[in-house]
C-alpha cells in the first residue's frame, strides 16, 4: 500500500478556493481524498472530482446544513480549518469592529466546523482535524493584534479538541505557518508599498532566517501528513513551518 494514501476518505477544507487551501484540496485529491471545499467563493479552476459548497463559517446552522450534506452516507473523515482574513492594526487603533469581525471567522468558524466535524467522525470511528493556526500565536508581530489573538485562540481550541475526543479516536493537530508566498501577499504588497513590491517582497522573505517565504504546497504536504494513518500516534501537537522564524531569529 502506497503511503500517506487517503482512498476512501471524505474531507472538508474551508477556504479552499484559493492559496494554501487550494494547494491542500489539490494535494488531498491526488493522494485519493473525495475532496469538498467550503468558500463564499469557488475556485477559478481545480482538479476534476472536487466538490464546492458556497458556505459561510460564520453561520451555525449554514455549517452543520452543508457538513450533513457532504457526510451522507459515506461519514467524514478529515477536516481542514483553513478559511482565515487577516488584519493589520494595533491595540489603539483596531476597532471593535474589525476585532469580532476577525474572530467571527477565524475563531467562531472554526468552532461551528469543529463542533460539526467531531458529530460526523465519532459515528464514523474517528478522523482527523488540522487547524491552520499561525507563528503570529507565538511570537509578537507588529500591528497584528487582532489576528494574534484569534490564531492564539486556535492553538488553544486545538489542545481542547484534542483532549476531550481523544477516546473517539478523533486526531487534532494543529499548523502554524510563518510567511507563505500566496497571492495575497502580492495584494498585500501592491496595496500597501505600490512602486515598492519587488523591495518590500525581499525584505519579509528575508524575515524567515531560512531566507525565503514558504509556498503553499509545502504547507499541504504537512497537511497530508498529518490527515494520513502514518501520524496515527500524533494527537494534540502544533507543528511550525516557518523558515526558522520561531526559533531561529535573534
């Protein structure tokens, strides 16, 4: 048997239309996955046999509606929490506003998708849950209150699942990415430095000490890792990729 295969399992990634969770469903569809992405948009293209829900994480009853439609009769098998906005502000000067509207997403989505997931996989004997959480939940970052805070919250909710359904055989891990070349960074970029990106795009990659910024597929290959048998024995664990970021820098 090949290994890190996933033929016969059902999985779920929210945000998968795009960046690191467009590289997930690709690469859990090509290790066998039945893949079903959960976004508000589809993706432009994708590999042929992917499923797309237009869903919003932030509605509970819109996310256990879309998580029963996809567990049918063949249960779900591995959840991938990747939907996530980011935001740029301080203490001073993030409004109330922008704070909830960050953990509505990143925080609240994850729980209503949890909540759903853990029903379906404890009548299915098990799975495995992976929540994109961030080095931002580990080291401080200028002018990333609000989405510190709520990839914290993450890492947290990620231990807590993890121990209370470790007897349903139910796997929950989390990943925290540093800088990952996506075309967000280049929005990112273009918006806040026009004239500037080229500079300021070297600049963050020189950040990781490793020198570079990740790409998504290498965040998708610990994604496979983690959903597959061979991580059987892992349970309750963040695992960093980030160039050295974490520990590295001095």
């Amino acid at each position: 048997m090949a290994i890190f295969s996933l033929a016969g399992k059902t999985a779920i990634v929210t945000g998968g239309s795009r960046g690191i969770g467009s590289a997930v469903v690709k690469t859990l569809k090509k290790q066998g996955a039945r893949v079903h992405i959960l976004d508000l948009q589809p993706p432009p293209e994708g590999p042929e046999g992917i499923s797309f829900h237009s869903c919003d994480i932030t509605r509970e009853e819109v996310v256990a509606q879309t998580f029963d439609k996809v567990a049918g009769d063949s249960g779900l098998d591995i959840l991938i929490n990747n939907a996530g906005i980011a935001h740029i502000g301080n203490v001073e000067n993030t409004s109330p506003a922008e704070f909830d509207r960050v953990f509505d997403v990143n925080v609240r989505g994850a729980f209503y998708c949890m909540a759903a997931a853990v029903k379906h996989m404890k009548k299915n004997g098990g799975g495995s849950i992976v929540n994109m959480a961030s080095v931002a939940a580990m080291v401080g970052l200028n002018d990333r209150f609000a989405y510190s805070a709520s990839k914290g919250a993450i890492l947290s909710m990620t231990y807590s699942v993890a121990k209370d359904y470790i007897k349903d055989n139910i796997r929950v891990n989390s990943i925290s990415p540093g800088r990952v070349h996506t075309p967000f960074v280049d929005g990112f970029l273009k918006e806040n430095y026009p004239g500037q990106e080229e500079e300021m795009f070297e600049k963050l990659s020189k950040t990781q000490p490793i020198g570079r910024m990740g790409n998504p597929e290498e965040i998708a290959l610990l994604v496979l890792y983690l959903c597959s048998d061979e991580s059987a024995f892992i349970t309750g664990s963040n695992y960093t990729i980030d160039g050295g970021l974490t520990n590295l820098n001095t």
